[in-house]
C-alpha cells in the first residue's frame, strides 16, 4: 500500500476490525488494521476512548469500501 491511506471504520474489539477488513479483502478492497498489534496487547483498546481500533483503505478505495460496508452492515 504505497498510496495514502484512511480510516473507513473504527471498531471497539479487534474482532469487528478483523471482520471489517474480510468484508473489504473479499470485495478486492485492501485493508490495513494498524492498531492490531497494540488491541492483542491492550483487549480494551477500543473502548478506552483511545479512537478505536483503526481499519484504513487507500485513499481511491474509500468511497467503494463504504459502499461495501453499507451494503453489507446495518448502520449503527
């Protein structure tokens, strides 16, 4: 990913981030979860009003990977 990337989804528990980023890579979307080392380590990560666990796209795949998050998760 030499291109800039950005944050399509934040998620409280690695879990859902992992699950976010199967969704993109099974519509050809690559994915990055830059925060997954850190949620391993520190469970709480996302709900300690850290921002959440980061799931980030190429900036050129945003708009198709809210499409595709949107298509296939109910908003909140």
């Amino acid at each position: 990913m030499d291109e800039e990337l950005v944050t399509v989804r934040n998620c409280n528990y690695l879990h859902e981030a992992e699950f976010i980023k199967s969704v993109l890579d099974a519509d050809g979307i690559d994915a990055d979860i830059p925060d997954a080392y850190m949620a391993g380590v520190q469970p709480a990560l996302g709900v300690m009003g850290t921002g959440g666990i980061r799931v980030r796209v190429r900036s050129s795949d945003l708009e198709k990977a809210q499409q595709t998050l949107a298509a296939v998760i109910q908003a909140e």
